[in-house]
C-alpha cells in the first residue's frame, strides 16, 4: 500500500531532520574530537573506521532485497512470503554476524603493523578495530527490521531511532573525551550503541508488523535463492560502493603520513554529509518504485524519475555551492586555520564528481525496486578498480591531491555516461527528458543563490562561524523561491490539502 501525498511528505520532512542531525551534530563534534585526540591519533581513528568498513561488503545486498521483496508481498496481499522472506534474511545475517566478529579479530592483529601505529598506542587501536567489528556485526542486524520498517513506508519510525541515535551518541563521545579516554572507549560506546539499536529496531518491527511472528523457524531453500538472485549484484555494487568511499583514506594513511587522514578526512566527511542529505529522501523511493511496478505503473516511474532527480539536485547543489565558492572559509573558522587551505582544495575536487552522483541516485533507487540493478554491478566495479589504481598512481606523484583526483576522474565518465543510457533503456526516457527536465532546470534554479554566495565570498568580512551561518540564512531566499518555483505544482496540490486539514 503506497503512502498517500501527506505521508510521503511527513516521511521525506522526518528523514530530513533525522539528516539534518546526523550532519549538524558531526559537524559540531568534529572540531572537539580533532582538538582532544590530536592529528595523529584522530588519523589512526578514521584508518580503524575505513579498515573496517570494508566488511560492509558482507552486507551482500541484503536490505535491499528485504525492502523490495516485503514491498512487493504487501502490495499483492501475501503475509506468508513476507514471513519466509524475513526468516531467510534474518539467518544469513546470524552467519554474516559471526564472521565479521572472526574477520575483526584478525583485522585488530594486523592494523598496528600495516599503517604503521606507534608502540604506545597499538593495544588501543587493537582494541577499537575488534570494537568496531562488533558493532558492525550488531549493525548488519538490525538491517533486517529496519528493512522491514522502510517496506511498509514508516520511515517516521526509523527517522526517530535515528535521531535519538545521533543524538546519545554525540554525547557519549562528548563524555568520553572531556574525561580524556581515547579511541578504544569511543570504539566500546559505538558498540554499545549498535546493540541498543537493533534491539530498538527489533522491537519496532515485531509491533507494527506482528504478522512476521514466528520468523526464526529455519530458512526455506527457495527463499535463500531468490536473496541470492537479488542480493548477489546488490553485493557487488556494494564492493564497489565500499571501495570508491572506504580506500582514499586507506591510500592517504599508507602513503603519507597519519596526520594528513585527517586533512584528507574532513574534506571526504564534507562530502559525505552532502550525500547523506540526499539519500534521506531518494530512500524512500525503493519500496515505491517496487509498489508502481507490481501495479505495471510505468507513466508514474517515469515521473518518480524525472522529480526525484530535480529533487535530489535542489537540496545538493545549494550545499554544493557552498563548499565550492566558501569551503575554505568555512572550515577555517570550523576546524581551523591550519585545515582551511589543504581540505577545503579536496572538497572543490571531490564535488566535481559528488553532484553527478547525487543526480543519479533516483535512477539507482528505482532501478533496485524494479529489481534491475545487475547492470549496475559491472561499472561500479570498473569505477572502483579504477578509483583504486588510480589513486595509488597519482598519490605517488602528486602527494593527496591525486588520490582525489583518482576518485573524480572514474566517477564523472561513469555518472555522465552509463547511468543515462541505462535510464533511457529502463524507462524509456529520452536524453532531453532525463537531463533538461530532471537536471537542467535544477540546476539554472542554483544560480541565484552561487551568485549572491560569490558575492558574500568576494565582499564580506566574516569573523566567526555564526556570522557565516547569518550569512548564509540571509541568502537563502535565493535558493528557496526558485526551488518553490520549480515544484510549484507539487506545493500547489500539497498545501491546499494541509491548509484544509488544519482547519
């Protein structure tokens, strides 16, 4: 059953702040963790969190097919397959736990001598990698009832458990460095975390969907083969997904020294956060893409297409923006002089690529619920592989620079060329369509607001980081309206309907 207008609205407002804490409250944090740790420790911190995110690759693709197997089941009124779905996902996840707890243990000998960890800190950064194993392995779990949670569209549900996440976990972290503890404490408190939440979530689920009872009985043969049949490209593109975000600052700490991770890192979060601000949104296209196609709607695919893309580009492109032409005033007064020049040069790099990404995350959302994401598979590989040679080529020759130039270069011929043609080929829409109607028009609504931004760049003083803030709230009018105008159709049938409620 697809959310009515108010509910898809509600689900996108809710993701939205659960998006907007989870940047703000980092962003805050950042400066303090860096400052209490110091450069080489913070670096050794980001080399234990990439390292071991590379056992996300165990994932395999799973929440996705959760998502989209339980959406499809609800639509055509089967409870029985959505029961036997959950049981087969929910015992491969019990198998993935238990080897990524084995692969941690191995992963917490190696660390210290592969990035070169001084002897005093080894036994922590030890003592961090197999914490933050844990944790991933109680992450991955909760996969399962947060996939459930997202199929039946109560992503209010899973905004508010994240909210509350970000929220307890910031201060845990405040705690624990005021107290002066280091990385293997922050480790310990993210593991904690992870638990209370697939609890949380497990709970969640077990409520509003009771008719999942009885899930734990064994898994049927056919159910794990239909996973494997979707999960298995899932899981490459996850491969993929892991290498282009995970190794540059694997690449930077086995290259350069630990200190310049953490250069390299604040640009790399910067970008993150920006992505985040977007996948909020294009995640809850999944379970409607997959509810559109089991009802043969391919007209309303066309059009999730076509304003999900003018969506995912009217939030990016004004954040964008403002890295590009202030990112380093902004992260001078945010983490410091010293930052400003080396991070805010990676940030104008990696947005080259990063906006083109975003552009296409409505394609790939769609292209999961209509379980037609195999294509996909090959050139996240090739962009992948790409990535990772040339980072490691051009590191060598031009020092951090090159490793994100390595990550632009691959991702720009990937997202300007493969994801249109396959978008064409999907849903039949044209070219024109796909980059007037679905890219251009966001994007001339941008220019307003990159104008007034120079502006502010070129001729105010800004002493502070709240004055940057005011500045930046002043001009938001410039980004506002063109965006209103541009979904003036959308606000037109939405507003009414709200004014009405209200009264």
């Amino acid at each position: 059953m697809l959310p009515t207008r108010g509910q898809f609205a509600r689900n996108v407002v809710l993701n939205w702040t659960a998006m907007l804490a989870g940047i703000v409250v980092p962003f805050f944090l950042s400066p303090y963790t860096v400052h209490c740790l110091g450069n080489a420790v913070y670096g050794i911190w980001i080399l234990v969190v990439s390292s071991v995110s590379y056992l996300h690759l165990l994932d395999f693709g799973l929440r996705s097919a959760v998502i989209t197997f339980i959406a499809k089941a609800r639509t055509q009124g089967l409870p029985d397959e959505s029961r036997r779905v959950v049981s087969g996902a929910f015992w491969i996840r019990v198998l993935t736990s238990v080897f990524i707890l084995i692969l941690a243990l191995i992963a917490a000998v190696v660390f210290p001598r592969l990035f070169h960890v001084p002897a005093e800190l080894r036994a922590a950064a030890r003592a961090a990698v197999w914490l933050t194993g844990l944790g991933l392995a109680f992450t991955l779990m909760s996969g399962v009832p947060s996939a459930v949670l997202a199929a039946q569209h109560r992503f209010d549900l899973l905004s508010y458990v994240m909210l509350s996440r970000t929220l307890v976990r910031a201060a845990g972290f405040v705690v624990i460095l005021h107290f002066h503890h280091g990385i293997a404490a922050l480790a310990a408190w993210e593991a904690s975390i992870a638990v209370a939440l697939c609890g949380i979530l497990g709970l969640l689920c077990a409520k509003q969907y009771p008719e999942l009872s009885n899930f734990l009985r064994a898994p049927e043969a056919d159910v794990i083969r239909r996973l494997w049949q979707y999960s298995a490209y899932a899981f490459l593109i996850t491969v993929g997904g892991v290498l282009i975000y995970y190794s540059d600052n694997l690449v930077v700490g086995l290259f350069e020294k630990p200190a310049v991770v953490t250069f390299y890192a604040i640009a790399a979060n910067l970008i993150l956060y920006t992505r985040e601000a977007v996948a909020a949104m294009s995640n809850t296209f999944v379970p409607i893409a997959s509810s559109y196609d089991a009802q043969g709607k391919k007209e309303h695919l066309r059009s999730l297409l076509v304003r999900g893309s003018r969506a995912s580009l009217a939030v990016c492109l004004p954040i964008g923006i403002i890295l590009f032409v202030r990112g380093g005033t902004f992260i001078g007064l945010w983490m410091g002089r010293d930052y400003a020049e080396l991070s805010s040069a990676l940030v104008r790099i990696l947005l080259l690529n990063q906006v083109l990404s975003i552009a296409n995350l409505t394609i790939n959302g769609i292209s999961y619920g209509l379980e037609k994401h195999r294509p996909i598979a090959s050139w996240i590989l090739i962009e992948a592989v790409s990535n990772l040679a040339l980072s490691v080529f051009l590191v060598q020759r031009i020092g951090v620079y090159g490793v994100a130039w390595g990550t632009v270069i691959p991702g720009v011929v990937i997202n300007l060329v493969c994801w249109p043609r396959y978008a064409k080929k999907l849903l039949d829409v044209s070219y024109l369509d796909y980059f007037w109607n679905g890219w251009g028009w966001a994007a001339l609504t941008a220019i307003p607001f990159a104008l007034a931004c120079s502006w502010q760049e070129n001729h105010l003083s800004t002493p502070t980081l709240l004055v940057f803030c005011l500045q930046t709230a002043a001009i938001l009018p410039f980004c506002i309206l063109p965006s209103a105008l541009l979904f003036r159709r959308e606000l037109a049938r939405y507003i009414p309907q709200r004014f009405r409620l209200a009264f």
